[in-house]
C-alpha cells in the first residue's frame, strides 16, 4: 500500500509538470509555441488517465483478479469491477467514478467517470488490451472524450514487450468552447522495469509513433516522434527525445526534450528561432 501511495504521487506530480507549459520569455506566445502547448497539455492529459487506470488496476488487484464483485478506492473516487455473467469471467469492466468532483492528494479535481475494458489476464502478457472511454469525464475545467486503446503485441527483436497505443476521437473541451482535437498511434517499448511488473516506479518506456490534431485557434497540426521519447516513470518529465510538429501555415518546429536529464528543460526550434520552454512544475 505505502509502494502504492508512493506511486500515485509520481503520476500526479508529472501530471501537474506537464500540464501548462511556460517560456521563460514574457513576451507573446508564438502560433508555433501555441500550438505546442495544445498538442503537449493534451498528450498528458491522455498519459494522466491511463495512470489513473493504472492506480485503479493497483487498488482492485483483489477484487479484480480474485473473484469479488466491487472496490472502494483510498480517496473519493469509486471503482467497480462488473463480470458479463456468473459463468463467463471476461471480458471485465472497470469504472472510476469521481462524482461531482474529487480531489486528489495533488489538487487537480475530477469528476465524471473513466470506464475501462479488459480482454482478459494482466497487462503484460501478450494479446491483453485495455479499451479506455469517458463518461461526462473533467479534469479541473477540461471536459474530455475519445477512446484510448492499448494492446500487448508480445515481444519485439529485443526481447522487450511493446504495446500498440491508439487514441480516436480525442477532444479537450475548454470552458469557453474552444477545443483541442487529436487522434494519435504509438508504440510503447518497455526497456527497463519488466521483471518487476507489479513496481512501476522503476519502469521506463521508449515511444515512438505520430498523431495529428487541430489546436484551440483552429490550426490543424501533425507531430511525429523523430527520437523515441525515454519516459521514466520516476522522473516528472520526459528526460530525452524530439518531436517534429507540422502546424498549417507555419514552419516546421522541433520540440527537444534534452539527453536524459530528468529536468524541466525542453527546446523549441522553428525556422530560425530557438526557444527554451521550462515545463512548469
């Protein structure tokens, strides 16, 4: 329980570090830097709920692999784990329900429902997959939708498991109206971490993959991932990689996380100009 807790802090802090982006510049943000900001406060949002299912799948190991109908989790939220029938064990559906508003150790408020599907067995064996929708789902003041698909395709030339993750119909809704579209497909490579499936504070994931999306002003955008992404789960930030974001009417921009610090810095180039961004804590 106390590895738990442990956990679920990590997520939510590296959820809070990606959320908002800031230049350490005053001046007015650039389309290119605008659109940046979109296409990163979505892609953590879409990270921040499957680690939410993750701590759910954590806190219902029993309920969910043992037998029993139904959990509460440690906070406010509720999860329930619901059976097809007396007979038939799979598939099972989980949900997260928040209510009106639940607050976490973090802050950050959600309400509405998370509803996950699984297939059968535990995430790392192959053939798994985890279907993720929303029901009147919010974080804080975004009201989001889509499904998330992730799917254990087995083991790669390497030897490491790698799972096949697709976002449809994803949207961020803000309060005033103004939307963030955006659909993606990734592969996830598990490099470090596997042999202790149950402790995901030492796993570490390469992401390699592409999406497209139309940021909040309208401009439609596509990103593809030019150095897999090294993502630690014990690190608040992505520590390496480069993205290429391609934004109607704009130049070419290349986001670079760094070499594998675990700091705030990334840069952005664009044309000519080269900007650092700190990502806010």
């Amino acid at each position: 329980m106390k590895l738990n807790k442990i956990m679920n802090l990590f997520i939510a802090l590296g959820f809070l570090s990606f959320f908002v982006i800031s230049c350490e510049k005053n001046d007015v943000t650039s389309p290119v830097i605008s659109t940046a900001e979109d296409d990163v406060l979505a892609e953590l949002i879409y990270e921040d709920i499957f680690s939410e299912v993750d701590a759910a799948l954590m806190e219902t190991e029993t309920t969910l692999y043992g037998g029993k109908k139904s959990a509460d989790a440690v906070v406010c939220k509720v999860i329930t784990v619901e059976y097809p029938s007396d007979t038939v064990t799979w598939p099972r559906t989980i949900t997260i329900d928040y209510g009106e508003g639940c607050t976490g150790p973090n802050g950050v408020v959600r309400k509405g429902r998370i509803i996950t599907t699984i297939n059968k067995g535990r995430f790392w064996l192959a053939g798994f997959t985890r279907v993720v929708t929303f029901d009147n789902y919010y974080i804080d003041d975004l009201k989001i939708e889509g499904t998330k698909t992730f799917t254990n395709t087995g083991k790669n030339d390497n030897g490491n498991i790698v799972f096949h993750v697709t976002l449809e119909g994803g949207k961020v809704i803000h309060p005033d109206g103004k939307e963030i579209l955006r659909e993606f497909e990734h592969e996830k490579e598990w490099v470090s971490g596997a042999a202790t499936p149950r402790v995901r504070i030492d796993d570490e994931f390469m992401i390699t993959g592409s999406a497209t999306g139309v940021d909040r002003k309208g401009r439609a955008f596509s990103r593809t991932i030019l150095t897999p992404l090294h993502r630690k789960v014990a690190c608040r930030w992505i520590v390496a990689g480069s993205i290429e974001l391609q934004t109607e009417g704009m130049p070419t921009a290349i986001l670079d996380y760094g070499d594998g610090e675990c700091d705030r810095k990334a840069t952005v180039t664009a044309g000519e100009e080269i900007r650092e961004i700190l990502l806010r804590r």
